[in-house]
C-alpha cells in the first residue's frame, strides 16, 4: 500500500472546523472491502460492525 493511495480531493466545505455538538451525529465513511461499496453514516452506527467477540 502507497501513501499516494490516500490522496484525493476534499471540498473545503466538508473538513470539520471543530467538533459536533453531540459526538455520535460525528460522520463516518464506510468501505465494505469486499465490494469496494461506500456508505455514510453517523458514529452512532460503529457498533453494527463489531462482532459480540469483538474487543
């Protein structure tokens, strides 16, 4: 894997210029690496990719 693999252009509109209010409405990026799918969601969805015998 190359550092350049992570470059890409970002809106300047979409890099947070502090944190939310409520944590868990904080956004999140999610590749299903398997089909390369992209999904956005909120932080308050990060359990339903834990397994119970996760951590």
């Amino acid at each position: 894997m190359k550092l350049s693999q992570f470059r890409f252009d970002l809106p300047l509109n979409l890099i947070a210029q502090h944190p939310t209010k409520k944590r868990e409405e904080s956004r999140m990026m999610v590749i299903d690496r398997k089909t390369g799918n992209i999904e956005n969601r909120t932080f308050r969805d990060i359990m339903d990719y834990f397994d119970d015998k996760d951590v």
